[in-house]
C-alpha cells in the first residue's frame, strides 16, 4: 500500500477561539479496513485545512478537532446575541498505534481521511498525556480518498440543488428534459436518414 509522508510537529497549543456562540456537532463519519490499514473518514464540508487538528497522545488516543465560521446560510441562524456563530466538532478515537509518523491524514473535497497501520507499534512513553500533532495533507491520494472525493462532490451537488430556489429548480428540471427531448430527436433523425440510405 502507497502512503505519504506526513510531517510531524511538536503539539502547539490551539489560537484562541474568536468569541461568539458554538454549535457543536458530530460529523458523519466511516471506518474502513484495507490488508495493511484502518481508514476513518470524516465528512466536513465547508470546513478548510487550517480549521482542523489531528492529534496522537501518549496514551493511544488519536484526536480529531475542528472549528470554522456558520456558512453564509446558517448565519442566518444567529443567536439573539447577535454574534457570530461557529461550529465545532471534536471525535476521539482509542487506537493501538502509538508512533504519529506511521499515522497519515488528507483532506480532500470536504472529506478528512486518517490512515492508521494495522500492526500495533507501540513506543517507549510515561503516563503523562504528551500530544504530538500529525499534519494533514492536501495532495492527491487515490488509495485513500478515490470514493470518498466523489461521495464529497455528490454530496456538494445536492446541497447546491437543494439551495436553489424553486424556480431555479423548475426551469433546471425543464432544461434536463428539453436536452433529453433534443437528444431523442437528433437520434430519430440520424436513424431516419440512415434508413433512408439503405432503402436506396
């Protein structure tokens, strides 16, 4: 199995949250296991590299966090204070790898991918929790994210349609069967004039 090499840094405390009110929820997320790999998935659409952490601790626990302004659509949604809204999500995962540099993270089209090694490597640590932060890359990795790249853009085409108003909705439903009818037509007429020649 391909992988990448993800560049580890020493864990840096987090910037101060802006101020405003917080939603915080779970994304959807997915488990996989390959011949060599646990893959888990998260879907984030609307969120940006900078805006999540992946984290391993010495104790095992891998860390997944993130936090990004409400979109345009659900600022809509403020609370009668006024200020801005933001979510927030934070997943932990029990995980028997303990070395951060065999632990690879990508972000592609709304969806976070971790690739976590199925052998178990445990490393030399003290009970103190020490937080090593694993970098997410940006790069393409089919291996990893082919079918979730796609369920992401599927996911953002529905979400654009479902955003449209009714109207944009109608005269997109008409333009798909104009197109059909156009379509339809044109074979017809291909198979009219083909017929034709073989008559003469």
């Amino acid at each position: 199995m391909e992988t990448q090499q993800a560049h580890i840094s020493a864990a840096a405390p987090a910037p101060p949250a802006p101020l405003g009110d917080y939603e915080d929820f779970q994304p959807l997320s997915t488990w996989q296991t390959t011949e060599s790999h646990h893959i888990v998935r998260l879907h984030l659409h609307g969120f940006r590299k900078e805006q999540m952490r992946v984290r391993l601790d010495s104790r095992g626990i891998l860390s997944i966090t993130g936090e990004r302004p409400a979109a345009e659509e659900e600022a809509n949604e403020r609370s009668h204070s006024g200020r801005r809204r933001h979510r927030r999500f934070r997943k932990e995962i029990k995980v028997a790898c303990r070395s951060p540099d065999k632990i690879r993270a990508k972000f592609s089209a709304g969806v976070l991918t971790v690739a976590l090694p199925l052998e178990a490597n445990p490393r030399d640590h003290n009970e103190d929790s020490v937080s090593t932060r694993i970098s997410i890359n940006l790069e393409s990795a089919p291996l990893y994210c082919s079918a979730a790249a796609m369920s992401g853009y599927l996911w953002r085409l529905r979400k654009w349609f479902e955003n449209l108003p009714r109207v944009g909705k109608v005269c997109l439903v008409l333009l798909g069967v104009a197109l059909l009818m156009g379509l339809v037509a044109a074979l017809s007429v291909s198979f009219w004039i083909s017929s034709r020649h073989v008559t003469h």
